[in-house]
C-alpha cells in the first residue's frame, strides 16, 4: 500500500476516533469586557437620636414644667406628660422613599398581668397623642430620591395624658393607682416605602 494511502486511513480513523469519543474538537472563541470596570453601590438609611429627649409635665391649664427624672414622677388624673425628641435621618439613594414613625406599642404595663400596671396603661393609651415635625399622627413620609446623601430631622412629641373627671372616672381611675407603665419599647424608627405607590 502506498505512503499517501496509509496516510489518509490514518487521519481518518484519527478524526473518527476524537468525534467518536466525545468529541475533543474544539471551535474556535473569543471574548471581551462590556466596558471599563464598573462598581455599583448601594444606598443608606440610618437613624440617630439627635438630641437629648426632654419631658414636661402639666396639671390641668397650669404652666408645663420640666421633668428632671421621668422615673421620680408620680403621675395623678388631670396630669399631661409631653415628650419630645428630634432624630437625624441620614438618606441616599434616587428611589428612597421612607417613614418615621412611633412604634406601636410604646405604652406597656411594666409588668403585663399586674392589674394596676395594665389599668394605667390602657387609661394612658386611650388619649396618647403623637406628633411627628408639627403634624399630628405616628408617621411621616419623607421623599429623598437623591443619589446624593441627605439628612433630615425628625421631631417627635409624644403627649401623654390621664384625664381629670372623663368619662369612665372613677371606674377606670381608681384601679391605676400605684400602677407602673413601660416605655422601654418607646422606639422612633425610619423605614423604606414603596416611592411608587407613595403619593
């Protein structure tokens, strides 16, 4: 048999025994970069006490005064206590869209079951008032949308008032002498909104 012909089985049965086996051909490839390194940060929305929170106390129309202890003081019916605080919202973000809000729940008996500690929670829940940056009510929406970050300071008051002679004196009075309330869950928070559904 001549060279040439040996030669040809040769390649032929090579070429068949790599497609055979899988095939251990390759095509031909490339690639390239889609552009110059890119980075992608995410935003923020942080929350900070700003201030000290201060307390007043007022009895009926008298004159408010300063609460030096709010746990030396021993609140009786006609007593309005009036918290206040102003928090710092720090925002980023070009859809950022949050609330600040008083947590639910910010007035507990201290010690749940207790009977006093429940009837004066319940006496001073029933007319808690909350104020967020002058407008009543537990929540403020604020709209950042700003890839640039942002502060914004949020006042919180928080009025907290046991009615002289209302309705349901001396039935729901009475019980709340010597009671005790909790304000460990008196919380401020900030928390992202859908910005879509947000008007």
């Amino acid at each position: 048999m001549k060279k040439s012909t040996k030669g040809a089985i040769a390649a032929t049965a090579a070429v068949a025994l790599l497609l055979g086996t899988g095939g251990s051909l390759a095509l031909w490839n490339d690639s390239v970069n889609v552009g110059t390194p890119t980075t992608i940060t995410a935003g923020d929305l942080r929350l900070a006490q700003k201030t000290a929170p201060t307390w007043t106390i007022q009895h009926t129309s008298g004159a408010d005064t300063a609460v030096a202890d709010i746990a030396a003081v021993r609140l009786v019916p006609g007593d309005k206590l009036v918290y206040t605080g102003t928090y710092s919202v720090t925002a980023q973000g070009q859809n950022l869209v949050f609330k600040a809000d008083v947590a639910d729940g910010s007035i507990a008996a201290a010690t749940p079951g207790k009977a006093e500690d429940v009837a004066l929670a319940g006496r001073i829940a029933q007319t808690a008032a909350y104020n967020i940056n002058g407008a009543a009510g537990q929540t403020a929406t604020i709209k950042h949308k700003s890839n640039t970050a942002g502060t914004y300071d949020v006042q919180i008051a928080v009025t907290l008032d046991w009615p002289l002679g209302a309705a349901g004196s001396p039935a729901q009075d009475n019980p709340a002498k010597k009671g005790a309330v909790n304000l460990s869950q008196f919380a401020i928070s900030a928390t992202q909104v859908d910005g879509t559904s947000t008007p």
